[in-house]
C-alpha cells in the first residue's frame, strides 16, 4: 500500500477496508457444517478485534498530526517540560510568546511598572524612613537637654507635695478651714515651683515645634508613599500574569492539566512543540489526554530530572517504565531529555553531568533501547531553569524570578547561560537534526503508529489463539483419541465375546446330543437305528441352539451398546467441563463477552444412532433359520461296521456307535462354529460403520475448535503482514 500520494484519511480507510477483507476472506461460508460453525464463531471473535482495531484507527485518524512535525514532551510530573518548551518560546519566537511579551510591555508602560519605577517607589520609602528617624532623633536630643531640669523640678514638686499632705494631717479644724484663705509656706513654694515647670515646658514646646510637625508630615507622606506601592504591588500581580514564565509550575504536582501545542516556524521548518500532563501525579485525570497527545506526536521527548534508568512496576502496578512504553512505542523518535535541577549559577561553572550521572545516563540509554528498540536515540541534557531565566526579559521587577535571573547574570553573559544549559545544543537538535526532512518523518512516523495499532490487534488475536483455541484443540483431541481408542476396544471386544459365547452354545449343543445319543446306544441298538437316532438327536438340539443363540448373541449385543453409549456420554461430558473451563477462562483474560459455542455432537441424534447400533446386527441373526442344518446332517459319516464283531459283541457295537458319535458331533460343531463366526462376521462391517459415524461425531468439536484456532492463526498472519506491508510503503 502506498502512502506517499495519499491523504491520511485515504490511507486509514483502505487499511479498515483491507482488514475486512482479510477477516471476510478468511470466514467465507464453506459446505462442511462443523467448518461453518466454526467459521461464525471465529467472525463473532474476529468482528470484536475488528471493533478495536478500527477504534484505533479512527482515534490515529483524528489525532495524528499530517501537517506539522509534533513533538511532544513526555514525563514525570515537575520534571520541567513546561520549564524547556518555554525557554523554547521565548528562544525560537514563538508567536504565542511574542505577543504576550508585548502585551507584557504594554501593560508594564501603562503603568510605570518599571524596575526604575519600582526603585524609585522604594527609595522614596526609604528616603522617608530616614528623615524620621532623624527627626526623632532630633527631638529626643531637644528633649535630652531638658531632661535633667524636668527631673528636678519634678522631684521638688513631689517632696513638697508630701510635706503638704503630712503637715495636713496634723492640722486643726480651724487652720483647715484658714488654708481656704491662707497658704502655707510650703504651699506657696509648692506654685513657684509648678510655675518654673509650666514655664520649662512651655520652653521645651517652643523648642521642638517645628521638629514635630515635619516629623508629622513625614510620617503623613508615608501612609501615602505605601499606598501607592499597595497600587504598585496589585498591578505587579496582574503584570506577573503576562510575564514570561507563566506555563511553569510552582512545584507542585500535575501544574499542566491541558495539552497545548505550541507552533513554531525556524529555519524554513515548522514544527510544534506539545507540553503535555505529568505521567506520574493524578494522571487519571489527564490519561486520555496523554494518549491523545502522544498519538499527535512524530517524535517524543522523555523528560525526567533523575539521571536513573525509568523504575519498572509489577503487574497491579505498572512502573515509568512500562507507562512509558504503552504510551511511547508507537513512536518514530524517542528523545531523553535529562533535565539537571541546578539551583546557582556555581553549579554552571563545571559540567553539567559528573561522571556518576554520566554512567547512570549511560544505563538509561540501554534500558530505554531495551524497550523502545530502533525508535529510541539518546539523552540530551539541560537545564531548564537558569536556562529559561537567561532568556527571560519580561518578568515583574523585583520579583523571585527576576531576582535569581539577575544572579545568573552576575555570573554569566546570557549566550554563556544559553551554551551551558544544554539549551542552545537543544535548540540546534530541535531545528537542524529533528526537524529536517519532516514530511518523511511524518509519514513513517503515522504510519509505524499505525503499524504498532495492527501489530498490537494482531499479537490479542495471536493471544486468544494459543491460550485458548490451540489449547483447546489439544485437549479435546486427547480426549477423542482416547474415546476412539475405547470406540475400537469395545468392538474388538465384542467381536471375541460373541465367538465365547457361540462357541460355548455349540459346545453345550455338542455335550447334550452326546449325552442323549450315549443313553439311547446303551440301550442296545442296531446300526441303522443309531443311525437314525443321531440325526434326530442333532436336528432336535439344533433346533434349541438355534432359539437360544440370538438372546445369547443380543444381551452382548447390548452389553456393548451399553458401554459405546458410556463412552460417548464420557466424553462429551468432559468436553463440556473442559468448554466451559475455557469459556470461562476466556471471560476472566480476555473480559470477551463472546461465548465459546462449540457443538459437541453437531445435532447428530446419538441416542437413534446408540438405539440402531445392535438392532442391525440382530437382523442377521433373526429370524431363526440362518444356521442351515442341512449341510450338517448331509455330512454325517459312518464307517462301514465290523458287522461280525459287532453281532459277537454287543459292546464292542456300542462303543464303535459312540466313536461314531463322538466323530459326527465334532464335524457337525466344527461346521456349526464356522457357520456362526461367519454370521457374526457378516454383522461386523455395520457395526464398523456405526462406529465410524459415532467416531466422526467425537470428532466434531476439535474440527469446529480446530477450524477456528486456523482462522485465528491465519488472522493474526494477515493483521501482521498488513502492517509490514504499510512499513515497506513508499514513505522514505
Ligand atoms: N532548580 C531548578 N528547578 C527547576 C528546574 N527545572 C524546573 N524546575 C522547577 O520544577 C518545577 C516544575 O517545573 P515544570 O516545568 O512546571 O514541570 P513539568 O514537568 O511541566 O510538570 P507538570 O506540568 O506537573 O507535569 C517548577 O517549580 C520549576 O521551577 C531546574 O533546572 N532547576
Ligand atoms: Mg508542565
């Protein structure tokens, strides 16, 4: 299949189209009911895998990217893949970016939001802080000099009060009321003296007035200098909203909750940059659009701050390593990107990697190969932070980013940041090495996702196939053999059960004419007597075997009808056990809801065909007469009597009569065991047959589950040469 002249939705139709036709071609209706029913129950099976490989495919269709080569940033939660693509933004122009950054300038205009503004705002502070300090310095020195004055007087006062208060207690009714009119001497002492006070700090006032009011109008222009910065600091917030930087997390788990594209245009070359939710936090939250991202993307980078090899889970819970396969492998290019948490512009002065995190880098390489093959290439290594910082210009004075953006700049020239923290080095891999010859890329990309997608559908079926149907197959064969081995032991045995029991019916004939022949001979009788004696003797025992060999022949008969019917029931019964054990087993791994229908005896009517099997046989038996005594009696033999002896010697004449007897029974019951094998014989080849029609029913389960453990073998056959098919295509 050709994609290169195709559109995409050309492409993800005819690849639905071709596996219908695979899945049509492979359950095309067939005469033999046991190979259609397996044929239908395959379809069922099959129409499932189909229903997901086209969801699959239609989920490729609506998110894969034709037009602009993806790459999406992949990773642990606070890793910094928001931290790298914005360093990315303001590095490679992003329009977005720009045209932020102007409105970041705008609004920074608008407002006197400058870092001049803001020093300025400060130092008048500050300037303000100081004056009244000095102010109050000023005062307390005014107040310093008065000090030791205020303090005498103030004694003075309070030793004359407490002379006053004293004398008072002492005084007489009269000399109290005289004191309304008359002062005593302490009291009159006690005015002066409040009168050089008054006077005092009525001088102190005059002294420190026009200090006290600048201080007053400092402290005034204060309240309305922090105002201001109030002002200032809520417009700082709504500028910090603009600044750059504003994609990065705080530090906190899963800060990116949406994937954003970022579209760039650098060298001739478009291409996007997609941030993407960590994949480590509340990622059932951002699952599905992970998946989605990482279906848009042609080539990925694996973001981690940890210079150690991705852990690997067990199977309740699958570790980085495994979540970074089921989410990358359907990648064309797999990047790490090692992301060194530097925290001062020190650090920058040596290598970014010492030569421990060089050998454990070296051991993530290996293992991300290990899982992810041709796909993956190698670990870059940056660092984010002070990168993004050398980069930013537009952030709000004064603030945390700005003051360690300032740091680094202490210390380094921006270019120097930029080389240092592996930014340029992945700059360059991003618009030179990655980027070029994207159209290709994209194709081969698109289409070894879509690969992964058959590929994947076909490695399920393959599964279904070999855990369920072959094993199926195996064990409903195992059980048939044995069934057919039983099927033929039964017979066999059967066959020497009748020659028994025929052979001891002509024994029991042989003895009883014997024994009546014997009896009449002792009774002295002629030659021609006996003669006629023996013959009635056989035709009458004859006629006693003949009407009890059949019921002989058929409690045998139904004996082993009995037992073929045993076998039978035996056999589907565990069929079904083992049936159910897979039906059940097939619910449980695969959560399919599809029943495992599997006929054991395809509708064939065991019980009719159990019920013919000896009356068929029978048929030659009965009715009486198929054991001709003609022949027999026609073969009777007698020698020609020593007449003379025997009229000398009557017992001589007997026991040569019993000779005779005894010779002419053999004959006869050799003759008749011949006749009756060859009657059992003769019933043989259709009871073969009903065992080969109740053979080929046993049969019928394995050949349904065989039938379909084929088409699913051939499915998955199909499914993957489809896909390498689509990965040979005309897309280089
Ligand atoms: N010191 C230091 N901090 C960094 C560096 N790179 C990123 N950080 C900090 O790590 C935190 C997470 O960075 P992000 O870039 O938002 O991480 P993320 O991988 O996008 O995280 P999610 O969006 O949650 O998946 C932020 O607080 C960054 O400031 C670095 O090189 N050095
Ligand atoms: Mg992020």
């Amino acid at each position: 299949m050709s994609v290169a002249s195709e559109t995409s939705t050309q492409v993800y139709k005819k690849i639905s189209q071709e596996v219908e036709r695979i899945l049509d071609n492979l359950t095309l209706p067939v005469n033999d009911p046991a190979l259609q029913k397996a044929n239908s129950n395959a379809r069922l099976q099959l129409e499932s895998f189909q229903t997901r490989l086209n969801e699959a495919i239609d989920s490729l269709r609506s998110n894969a990217e034709w037009e602009t080569f993806t790459i999406a940033f992949y990773g642990e939660t606070n890793a910094g893949k928001s931290t790298v693509i914005e360093a990315l933004r303001i590095l490679l122009q992003e329009n977005t970016k720009l045209t932020r950054q102007a409105a970041f300038r705008q609004f920074q205009q608008q407002h006197d939001l400058s870092p001049e503004a803001l020093e300025n705002a400060d130092r008048a502070l500050k300037e303000n802080e100081a004056l009244a300090a000095s102010l109050s310095q000023a005062l307390a020195e005014v107040r310093g000099r008065y000090s030791d004055r205020e303090a005498e007087l103030g004694k003075e006062l309070s030793r004359l009060s407490t002379l006053i208060e004293d004398q008072k207690t002492r005084w007489s009714a009269i000399r109290r009321l005289l004191a309304l009119w008359i002062l005593s001497q302490e009291q009159k002492q006690w005015r002066q003296v409040k009168q050089k006070q008054q006077a005092l700090e009525a001088e102190i006032h005059q002294e420190t007035q026009s200090l006290a009011v600048q201080k007053a109008d400092c402290n005034a222009q204060r309240q309305t200098m922090l105002k201001q910065r109030a002002r200032m600091d809520e417009k700082f917030t709504e500028l910090n909203a603009l600044a750059d930087g504003e994609i990065i997390g705080t530090g906190m788990s899963d800060f990116t909750l949406d994937a954003t594209l970022y579209p760039f245009e650098s060298c001739g070359q478009r291409f996007a940059l997609l941030d993407i939710p960590g994949i480590e936090g509340k990622e059932s939250k951002v699952r599905e659009q992970i998946q989605h991202a990482v279906e848009k993307a042609h080539a990925v980078f694996y973001v981690t701050s940890k210079a150690t090899a991705p852990q690997k889970g067990d199977e309740d819970n699958p570790g980085t390593l495994e979540k970074i396969r089921s989410h990358l492998n359907a990648q064309t290019e797999v990047w790490t990107l090692f992301n060194k948490r530097v925290t001062n512009a020190m650090a920058l002065g040596r290598p970014l990697v010492n030569e421990d995190e060089a050998h454990s880098i070296q051991d993530l390489d290996d293992k991300m190969r290990e899982q992810l093959g041709k796909n993956y290439r190698q670990t870059l290594v940056v660092s984010a932070m002070p990168a993004f910082l050398s980069l930013a210009e537009h952030l709000v004075p004064g603030g945390p980013n700005a003051k360690s953006r300032d740091k680094y700049l202490k210390a380094f020239t921006p270019e120097e940041l930029l080389e240092k923290t592996g930014v340029s080095a992945l700059a360059r891999v991003l618009t030179q090495q990655l980027v070029a010859d994207s159209k290709s890329k994209i194709a081969r990309s698109n289409i070894q996702k879509t690969r992964v997608v058959l590929d994947d559908i076909a490695a399920q079926v393959s599964v279904l196939q070999s855990d369920t149907y072959a094993k199926l197959v195996w064990q409903l064969n195992e059980d048939k053999n044995s069934a057919h081995k039983q099927l033929d032991h039964a017979l066999k045995s059967l066959r020497q059960r009748l020659i028994d029991r025929a052979e001891e019916s002509v024994s029991r004939f042989r003895n009883h004419a014997r024994e009546r022949i014997y009896k009449v001979i002792d009774g002295d009788i002629s030659n021609d007597r006996f003669k006629s004696e023996l013959e009635a003797m056989i035709s009458l025992e004859h006629a006693s075997l003949e009407k009890s060999l059949p019921g002989i022949l058929k409690a045998e008969l139904e004996r082993f009808q009995s037992e073929i019917s045993d076998i039978v029931a035996q056999f589907q019964q565990h069929a079904r056990g083992i049936l159910n054990t897979f039906s059940r087993l097939q619910t449980h791994k695969f959560s399919s809801n599809i029943p495992l229908t599997i006929d054991i005896d395809n509708g064939i009517n065991v019980t009719g065909l159990l019920a013919t099997l000896a009356g068929g046989a029978l048929l030659f038996w009965n009715p009486a007469g198929w054991l001709v005594l003609g022949p027999a009696l026609a073969n009777l033999a007698f020698a020609a009597y020593k007449a003379l002896r025997s009229m000398i010697s009557s017992s001589y004449k007997m026991s040569q009569q019993k000779q005779s007897a005894d010779k002419n029974l053999s004959n006869v019951a050799a003759h008749m065991n011949d006749a009756i094998v060859d009657g059992i014989q003769k019933a043989f080849p259709e009871l073969q047959k009903k065992i080969a029609e109740i053979k080929d029913m046993l049969e019928e389960p394995v050949k349904q589950v065989s039938g379909i453990n084929e088409i699913l073998i051939q499915a998955a056959a199909g499914l993957r040469l489809l896909s390498t098919g689509i990965d040979f295509s005309g897309a280089k």
